[in-house]
C-alpha cells in the first residue's frame, strides 16, 4: 500500500485518542492522517454535566486540538460528517469529499427520546458544550425572573431530571452546590427550590452495589434533592412534565426539564451501509466492522459483547481510550500487513460524583469507596487522561486540583 491514507471521524475520546497515538507511531512518509471534527476542539464529555449546571466553566472542558496534535503530522478538517460510503471507500462531508485506505469511526452519541412527546422540542440534554451551556444559561435566566414577575411562578425553581443514571445522577451533585449560590445571587429562599429525578428503574445508578446507591441517595436527599423511582416520563410540555407512577399520572409543573436517560451512536452510523445492532457496529474482537476489513469502529458507535452475561459493555470514556490502544496499534499493522491484536474488555473502576465534594466508586479489586476517597479518585482519574492526552502542560492548564475542598 504506497502512503495509505488514513481517516479519523471524530475527535472524542476514541478518536482523538488513536490520531495521537498514529501520529507518535508512524512515520512521516509512512502514512497520511486526516482528522475529521466539527469543532476545532475536544471536549470532556465527562465534565459537561459540570458545565451545564454552572459548576465549571466551559472553558476548562474545551480543549483546542492545536494544543495536542501535531499539524504538520495530520491534517484537520473542520467539517460535519454527512455520510460514510464503505463500498466506495469515502465519506461524504458537508463541504467536500475524502477517499480513505482505512477509516477510524468515532463519531460518538446523541440523545435517543423513544418517541416520548415533547421531549426532543421541549427538554434540555447534556451531550455538548453548546447544550451544557444553553442549559447554565437557562437555569440563571429562571431564577432572574422569578421575582420580577407578578405572578410567582413555581415552574421556574421546579428542575426535574429524566433519568437516575451516571449523567442524571452527577448533574444532580451538581445542582446540589449550584444551586445555594444562585439562591443568595437572585434572593430566592432555597426551600422554594425543588430538584427532582425521575428514573424508571426500582433504584437510581444501576450497577452500582445497593451500599452504595443508598449512600448516594442519602448523600443527596440530605442536600434536597427528590427522587422518585419506578417512574416512567410520558410526556414534555412546555411549563410542565407528566409521568406515570403505579399506573398514575402525575404532574410536576417545571420549565426547566433535563433528559439524561438515553443516548445512541450517531445516526450516520446506522445509515451508512455498516451491519449495525441497535444502532451500533457490533465490532469484530479487532475492532474491524463486520463487512469491512478496512473499517475500524470505536467507542460510542461500537458494540461489544460481553460472552458470559450476554449484555453489551457500556460505552464509557475509559473503555474509549482503551480501545484506542489497539485501534490505533492494529490500524498500524492493517497498513504494514501485519497481524491484528484482538481487544480485551476490562472492567474498569467506576466513579461517580455527588457533587465537587461527594463521590462513590468501586475501584481495583472490586474496592468500595466513598465519601472524600472517591472524590480524591474521580479527580485523579480525570487528571490522569489529561496526562495522556497533552502531558504535563495540558495537566497544568486543565487540571483538576482542588482535591481537599
């Protein structure tokens, strides 16, 4: 293959991920990189919750890739993602066209509605920088209002959050610090103030030991944040939600509705002649799609299988990067003619925070943590990818360092 041309879709964890390491790798003359983003910039997807609550500013998550990759050794494209063409070895952006050798899909997620009305006009998600933000804006906006109104309106200090998963249940931590300071900044008597989180399961933060739900449940209840579990959303409207609960509906009057429960791999993926299940390309142990020798898939967009319990490994950040190690190793060997490494899922501790100073996570061997230790464990966890990704320079910019407060 004479300077096999290599293209990356996406600069999320997995993508951006394998452009560095492709990039430290391979030589000069051994291979052309082409970056595919619509920004000119990474995010952390796992600190946008932080954003939209308006605990962190946006600034902190939004990593310009000038930083982090070397120009010279790959070509950016600023460009939005239309259609991948496999058969014809191209995809298809909105401002022109690329051929590939091989292709690196990561195209990350979106936010799946299951068809509940008023969801997709009427709630707000947290799956970029400009939906984190819109979100701390509207939050602001709400409570400024409150008291230039002359009608006291209930729906603007209502919050509710649709789904008591890793996201909804962070946003809350989050919304437990933030929302004292928005009270003495607007003059508003936190008793006034009502967070709440719908979740369908029996418990929020499936996967995690009872002990430990029932440590964050207490943590955040104690901070005023309502739970209602077993309940299903059934509709969004405008200045209000209704849910159903032991074959009741109930109302909850809000104009601040936050849907956190549901995200699938981006829709070009299902569209774009790759086998797919569920919306996802349930990946060879390679990492290669199905039909495509020449395909790679990684982190949202791919669907790996847990052969002992039959259920799909989630699609986490660290299992990204992870991936990223034998994508990039194995796109090394595709373009050497050399023998692919199968990937090898492995659960990974899992950390979620309660807000700046609360956390809970099981770590090594299966260790439960809690309390400060785990807030001391999520922080290294996110300062350890920023090593990874920049070194030193981007962990003394970005870094998280207020790990006793």
């Amino acid at each position: 293959m004479n300077k096999p041309h290599i293209v990356i879709l996406g600069a999320g964890y997995g993508g951006l991920m394998t452009t560095i390491k492709l990039q430290k790798s391979l030589g000069t003359n051994e291979a052309k990189i082409t970056l595919v983003n619509k920004n000119d910039y990474h995010y952390q997807t796992t600190w946008l919750h932080e954003n939209a609550a308006g605990t962190l500013h946006h600034d902190r998550t939004r990593i310009p890739l000038r930083d982090i990759i070397k120009m010279n050794r790959v070509n950016f494209v600023q460009d939005t993602v239309v259609s991948i063409k496999p058969e014809e070895k191209l995809v298809k952006l909105e401002t022109t066209t690329l051929n590939y050798d091989v292709l690196v899909v990561g195209l990350g997620f979106e936010p799946a509605t299951f068809g509940i009305p008023g969801l997709e006009e009427h709630a707000f998600t947290i799956d970029n920088i400009d939906s984190a933000r819109m979100l701390r804006q509207h939050l602001a906006y709400n409570f400024s209002l409150y008291h230039n109104e002359k009608e006291k309106k209930s729906a603007r200090l209502n919050i509710v959050i649709g789904g008591g998963g890793f996201t909804g249940v962070e946003f809350v931590g989050e919304l437990a610090n933030r929302i004292p300071e928005l009270c003495e900044e607007y003059d508003i008597e936190k008793s006034l103030v009502r967070i709440i989180n719908i979740e369908g399961s029996p418990t929020v933060l499936p996967g995690f030991e009872p002990q430990l739900v029932e440590y964050a449940m207490n943590s955040l209840e104690s901070r005023g944040i309502e739970f209602i579990t077993g309940a299903m959303l059934k509709e969004c409207k405008p200045k209000s939600i209704v849910y159903e609960k032991d074959n009741k509906l109930e109302e909850i009057p809000t104009m601040t509705t936050v849907w956190t429960a549901g995200v699938r791999a981006n829709e070009i993926v299902e569209h774009s002649g790759l086998e797919t299940n569920r919306g996802k390309v349930e990946v060879r142990d390679d990492m290669r799609a199905p039909d495509y020798d020449d395909v790679f898939v990684i982190g949202d967009c791919a669907l790996i299988i847990d052969s002992n319990t039959g259920r799909s490994y989630p699609p986490t950040a660290q299992t990204a990067v992870r991936q990223s190690s034998i994508v990039a190793r194995n796109v090394k060997a595709f373009i050497r003619d050399e023998k692919l490494e199968a990937f090898k899922p492995k659960k990974l501790g899992t950390v979620a925070s309660l807000g700046n100073n609360d956390a809970i996570g099981v770590v090594f061997n299966n260790q439960k943590i809690f309390g400060w230790k785990a807030t001391v464990m999520k922080k290294i966890i996110d300062n350890r990818y920023l090593f990874k990704l920049g070194g030193f320079g981007l962990l003394l910019k970005k870094g998280k360092f207020n790990i006793f407060y």
